[in-house]
C-alpha cells in the first residue's frame, strides 16, 4: 500500500515538472529570419525601409496606411509610427525605433501597441538590416522575434508571420522600382509579375 502511494506521488510530481516544462516552452520568444537580395542598390532600399519609416504603408501589402505618431518627424532613434490594417482604422500597429544605425542600415523596430493583433508588445519586434551587395543590388535581411497571445500560439503563427514578410520583401522590390504603392489590391499582381520575373531568370 505504501509502495503504490510513494509510487502516486513521484507519477504526480513527474507530471507537475513535466507540465510546468511545457508552459515554459509556450511562453518562449519565437524568432525567424528572412531574407531577400533585391536587385536595386542598398541606398534605394534602405531609403524606403528605413529613411521613410513612417511612410511603410507604400511597400507593404497589409497595411492601409501609415504615418508617424504625432511628435515624431522622421525616421530616428525613438521614432514612432501608427499602421492602420483597414480602411475603418480599428485594426492597428503602434511600433518605435528603439535604435536607429543609418550608417550600417539598421534598426530595432519595436512594437508598443498591438490593439487586436495576438502579440505581446513586450516581447514583439523587428531587427531591419540592408547588406549591399554590389552597386546596383543589396539584401534585405528581417529578423522577427515575438511571443503570442496565447503563447502557445507562436509555433502556430510562425509560417503566417514569414510569409508576411516574404511578401512585404517583394513588396519592397516592386515599390524601389517603379515608385508605385503596393497595396492589398494591386499585390496579387505585383507578386505574378514577380514569379514571372523569377521564372524568367531560371530559363
């Protein structure tokens, strides 16, 4: 009898440490990388991704619009910009620059506000780096970490978020050379016209 509870007990205990594992595991940051050589200089690039930092809204397919947050005037450490997913302005993203390197083409974009988003803002933010490459190309490189809400979530999310900034990749591409605002509209194009362009390489 005494055998069968001692044998209870450490089964219970082994289910407390294995449980309190998995619970820290859900709550962990969830990261990835993507990156993307775009065939335009690192200048052209860095000058829509980081420069016009408020101005997001003309090379990402998902957002509405954008603007800074009133006090802010450019792009800088500190900086902060307001990013609007519907037309209505109820579905929004607050982030900040948090560090802000121009000469290396960098910089921490952290979000403070994640309104409906199932992020935690305290533990959501983007690292932006341009590479040049050579005169006329460069890689955009875009480092994600991130913890959800629920936290379990996160694995979950992790295939939407980097198709997200794949496309917000090729966004980017599209808007350096034509100068044109993609928009959730117009994207399903921009992005055949890109397939097309890469199959074309291939051939």
């Amino acid at each position: 009898m005494f055998k069968n509870q001692k044998l209870s007990m450490i089964m219970a205990l082994l289910f407390v440490l294995i449980a309190a594992d998995d619970v820290v595991a859900q709550k962990k940051v969830q990261e990835f990388t993507v990156t993307k050589v775009i065939p335009h200089s690192a200048e052209k690039v860095w000058h829509v991704v980081g420069v016009d930092y408020g101005a997001v809204a003309n090379s990402h397919p998902k957002i509405i619009s954008s603007d800074y947050v009133e006090g802010t005037l450019k792009a800088g450490e500190g900086a902060e910009r307001v990013c609007y997913f519907n037309d209505k302005k109820t579905r929004l993203l607050k982030e900040r620059m948090i560090s802000y390197d121009p000469d290396n083409m960098t910089f921490i974009n952290q979000v403070f506000h994640a309104d409906k988003f199932p992020v935690d803002p305290a533990y959501t933010r983007g690292i932006y780096k341009i590479e040049p490459i050579d005169e006329n190309s460069c890689r955009f490189i875009f480092k994600m970490e991130y913890r959800t809400k629920p936290a379990f979530m996160g694995a979950f999310a992790k295939g939407k978020f980097k198709r997200l900034i794949r496309d917000y990749a090729i966004s980017i591409e599209h808007h350096v050379a034509t100068g044109e605002k993609v928009t959730k509209d117009n994207f399903r194009k921009v992005k055949k016209l890109y397939k097309a362009r890469q199959k074309n390489k291939k051939d």
